[in-house]
C-alpha cells in the first residue's frame, strides 16, 4: 500500500523540480511513497527530462496550462496514498520532514490536515507560512505594504504569528 502521495504542479521550472525530487528520493523510503507532477505545458524540456532522470515519477503531461488549482486536482484523482502532499517545484525537503508530517496525522487522526514550516535559503523562517485569521487592520497593513516599513509591528506580528 502507498503511504503518501506526493503532488507536483510543473511549469517551466525544471531546474528546481530537479533538486525537489532529488531530495524527496534522499529523504524518504522510496516503497513509501508516489511522486506525482503534472506538468503545465512546460516548454523547457521538462518532460523529457522528467522522464530521463525520474522514471518512477508519475508524469501528467498537459496540453495547455491548466493553473495551479486544476493541476492539483489530477494529481488528486490519481493519487494513491493514504495521505497526500502537495509540493511546489523549488521545494526541498529536508531529512525527517515528511515523516514528521505524516507521523503527526497517524497520531492525531482528528486532524485532516498539516503544514510544514517553510524556510527561506538561508534557513530564516518564512512567516508567511503560518498565518493567523486576517482581520481589517492586518489586510490594510498587509496590502498597503506598511509591513516593509514596520516588520515588527504588533498587529501585523499576530498576523504572521511571529
């Protein structure tokens, strides 16, 4: 049985998928786990080489760009495991993530869903990654790019739960 489905939505970003993959195959057991990407009509050679250095990945090859939201969606009509995740392209992954991820579902089977922390290249957390519930004056901070002159403002601080 497949343990977990991993979701790809390609689009002229080959370079990148290729270090994803790559640390996908490190840091999980292989047996595990489907690798899905569903390539966006890419016109970097994406597919072929998918194809040539990935062959156990199950490759969607679409005709046009089908977005990102519908993409997903035939990843998820195909996918096997008992729980799915989706990556973007220029992710990597690090060693454990997955099984931290997945592990906390098995515990907590009255959760549907999880996210991981994402890190910027240099290791700094991405705050934008865990965001509280919006409320007016967070959205007019946030929009109105006030939060580049104020970083550590309360308000907009809630928001990022930094």
């Amino acid at each position: 049985m497949i343990f977990l489905s991993i979701v790809i939505v390609n689009w002229n970003s080959y370079s990148y998928l290729e270090q994803c993959l790559a640390s996908v195959v490190k840091t999980f057991p292989e047996e595990r786990y489907e690798v899905i990407v569903i390539d966006n009509a890419s016109t970097d050679e994406s597919v072929s080489r998918i194809k040539n250095r990935f062959p156990a990945v199950r490759l969607i090859a679409n005709d046009t760009n089908a977005g990102f939201a519908r993409a997903n969606n035939q990843g998820f009509a195909v996918a096997q495991g008992k729980y799915v995740l989706i990556l973007n392209p220029d992710t990597v992954v690090f060693p454990q993530a997955i099984e931290r991820l997945t592990g906390f579902l098995d515990q907590h089977p009255d959760f549907a869903a999880v996210g991981p922390k994402l890190l910027n290249a240099d290791k700094t957390i991405q705050f934008e990654c865990a965001r509280n519930f919006p409320t007016l004056s967070t959205e007019f901070f946030w929009l109105s790019t006030l939060v580049r002159r104020f970083p550590k403002n309360k308000i907009i601080g809630r928001y990022l739960m930094s």
